[in-house]
C-alpha cells in the first residue's frame, strides 16, 4: 500500500497534527497576553529578566509569533526581535530564548531609505520596492547562500502586509565593511538587516531555516510611502519619475563635435591586368571593418598645423682631466720662534705657485724622451761591426798541467825569491 500526503490513511493523521499545532499556538497566546512585563518562559522562568527590550515591542512580537505560529510553527526556542526605535549604534537586535527566558543583545544596521539625512535614527519604513527602506513585521527565515557582493547571506520571506516584498526586493540578511560599530562605522544598507561578520553566525543560526524574526515597532511603518516617489538611486535603482532621494549629480556636458572634413573624390586607378597563371589575392582592406578616424580638435583655425613643443635638451657637460698637484697645508708660522728673515723665507716658499707636473710627452725620437725625462735611453747593440758578427767566445783554459792519463801531476817548486820573502816575514 502507498502512504501519500493525500490518500485517505494520511488524513487523520494530518488532522491530529493541525489540531496540535493550534493547541499550541493557543497556549502560546494565552502565555503571552499577558503585559510583556510579566511574560514568563516556557519552563516558568521570567522573560528577559534585564528587561533589554522595551515591554510594548516585547508584548507585540511574542503576539506575532504566536498568532503565524499558529499557520505553520517555527524551528527552535529561540527567537530574533529587532527594535528599530533604537539608533544603529545601539545593540538591538535580540535573541530570545522563549524556553529559559534569558536574552542577548547584538548590532544591526537599518536601510539609507529610512534614514535619509544619516542620523544613525531610522524614521520611515515602508516595503515600496526601490525605496531602500528598511521593513517591519514578521519575517520567516530561509535558507542560506552566498552573495557576490557581501559574501555569506541568508534570505527571508515577509509574512506581514507590512513586508511581504521581502523576498522579492531581496531583503537579506549579510555583512558589510561599512557596519562595524565597535571601530565607528555606522553606514547604512538598501532595507536588508547587516550585521557585524563577528555575530553573523549566531544571528543566522537562530534565524535560518525556519526561524522567526520580527522588526518593529508597527507603528513606524509609513502607509504613504510610494515606489515612484520615495525611489532610491543610492541602491543602483532607476528612477525615471522623481526620485526626491536621489544623490545629487551634475548633467553630463554634451561633447562637442568635432568638425567633419570630407576627402575630395577620386576616380579609383584601373584594375591591373590579371597575370598568367597567378593566385587569387585576397583584399585583407574589404575584410577589415572600416575605422574613423579620430576627431580632431575643435578650433577655429583647425586646418592650420598645431606646432608640437619642442623637446628639452640638456646643457652638454665638457670634461677636462688634467694631473694638478694637491696643495698641502700650510704650517702655522710662530713669530716668537721664527725671526724676521727666517719668517720672510719660509713664508717664500710656502707662497711659492705649484705649477703642474708634466705628465708624459708623446714623441717619435728616443732623444725627446730622454730631454723630456732626463733619463738616458740605452741604444740597441749593433748585430754587426765592420761586416763581421760579434759573438762572445768562452775560451775554457785547463786548470792544471797537461798531464798524460794514468799519470800523477806532480806539483812544481816555488820560485826561491819568493820563498825568501816568505821567511822573511816581508811582502813581495
């Protein structure tokens, strides 16, 4: 047997759940009749013991939520109230834990249709589509996506006539880098709530899939606001009626046309005779699309040639390298120890002009050099002198008397003069 939603053993089944459904919703209402000042939690606890949220806001939302409830219940214990009363740079927007009572307070920023002059103070709320207002309601949460422009994002649907559009006019819950109240940025959206990217995933795990919000109080809606007439441009919209909240911009100037100057006509050349045996060739020019070109400058006198500037030359730099003495410093002349003429002399020298070194000479002739220098130059040697060739001759002469080999030379005796003197003591 199939179980369908519409086959008739599903039907009882339904009914009972409907029924229970409204049981709750019921109890829910009965549980918050009562002043918002006495409202207790599910478990009997007291609701916001802080007292964080203004009781009349307080009173309307748990209202709300009980009466959609009733038409489809929403997931979790917890739930978002944004109090709009409130300037952006105030934590209200709060979750509510309807079981236990306790309630956190975070940021959010409010649409620049609702405060148009930038006070930080939201004063009109509307769901005109392209008015950049914020709305207030009851919103159901959807499911989460990723924006090209602001990253991680999570879609609502308007439950109220207040806020029906919501989901057409995509307002969205996201971050942006314009909304940071803790370091002073306090920049307003296109109606969607903002939040800071530090508390955006708690806000969205309360909200998302089924989590209820509501953004009040009713009263500031504004039944007058009017799509055509309340039209923002700031949030990229068209507004071709009259747009009382559009950014001031100046009308574009209308560029000036150039003046048009027509080639005179000449007959075109005659084709040329086709060669013998030749590959077709193809025109790229009848391919290519036809360019204009560019304007010239609007001027009175625009046939005469416009004189370009003449380029910037630099000062040509002359080098002279040249081998000057350095001067010494000159030593400090004591007059108690130098006397007068010593004095006359020395300061002579020391007041004697340096005068450049010579540095070399170019010269063909070995004699210039050597005048130039004073260093005698060696000449070369001739290779030859007379027509004859001069070769050093070592003439090896015998140390000892010849002698025939095998034999002992045998030393000679002394000359007896010289022995005499020898004995003599005297020199020869």
């Amino acid at each position: 047997m199939i179980w369908s939603p519409g086959s008739r053993f599903m039907r009882p089944m339904k009914c009972a759940a409907l029924a229970l459904g409204a049981l709750v919703a019921l109890g829910s209402v009965f549980a918050f009749s009562a002043p918002a000042s006495a409202a207790t939690a599910l478990n009997g606890a007291k609701l916001d013991p802080l007292n964080l949220i203004d009781d009349a806001l307080e009173t309307e939302a748990l209202a709300s939520y009980a009466r959609h409830a009733a038409q489809q219940p929403f997931r979790g214990d917890e739930i978002v109230i944004v109090d709009y009363a409130l300037p952006s740079s105030a934590k209200r927007l709060y979750i509510v834990n309807i079981r236990t009572g306790a309630v956190e307070a975070h940021y959010v920023a409010h649409g620049r249709g609702s405060d148009p002059g930038h006070t930080n103070m939201a004063v009109r709320f509307s769901d005109a589509e392209t008015s950049g207002m914020s709305s207030v309601g009851a919103f159901r949460g959807l499911e989460r996506y990723k924006s090209p422009s602001h990253g991680p994002a999570l879609k609502l649907a308007g439950l109220d006539g207040t806020n029906e559009s919501a989901y057409r006019r995509l307002i969205v819950f996201h971050t942006a880098a314009y909304f940071d109240p803790e370091n002073g940025r306090l920049g307003r959206s296109c109606g969607c709530f903002v939040v800071t990217k530090s508390e955006m995933t708690r806000v969205y795990d309360v909200i998302a899939d089924g989590g209820f919000l509501y953004a009040g109080p009713a009263r500031l809606h504004d039944t007058n606001a009017s799509t055509a007439r309340d039209c923002n441009t700031e949030c990229g919209n068209t507004c071709p009626n009259a747009p009382l909240m559009a950014k001031a911009t100046p009308a574009p100037r209308a560029p000036v046309a150039a003046p048009v100057m027509t080639a005179k006509a000449e007959p075109p050349p005659p084709p040329p005779a086709p060669k013998p045996n030749a590959a077709p060739v193809v025109a790229l020019a009848a391919l290519m699309p036809e360019t204009q070109p560019a304007p010239r400058p609007a001027r009175a006198d625009f046939d005469a040639p416009v004189p370009l500037a003449k380029p910037k030359l630099a000062a040509p730099v002359e080098l002279a390298a040249f081998d000057a003495p350095v001067p010494r410093l000159k030593p400090a002349l004591d007059a108690d120890a130098i006397d007068g003429e010593a004095r006359v002399a020395a300061l002579e020298v020391l007041n004697r002009p340096l005068r450049p070194r010579l540095v070399a000479m170019a010269a063909s002739h070995p004699a210039a050099v050597t005048a130039a220098f004073d260093v005698p130059v060696p000449q070369p040697k001739p290779d030859a002198v007379a027509g004859r060739d001069v070769v050093p001759q070592l003439i090896a002469r015998p140390l000892v008397p010849d002698v025939a080999p095998g034999e002992t030379p045998v030393p000679s005796a002394k000359p007896p003069g010289l022995r005499q003197t020898a004995d003599a003591g005297g020199r020869t």
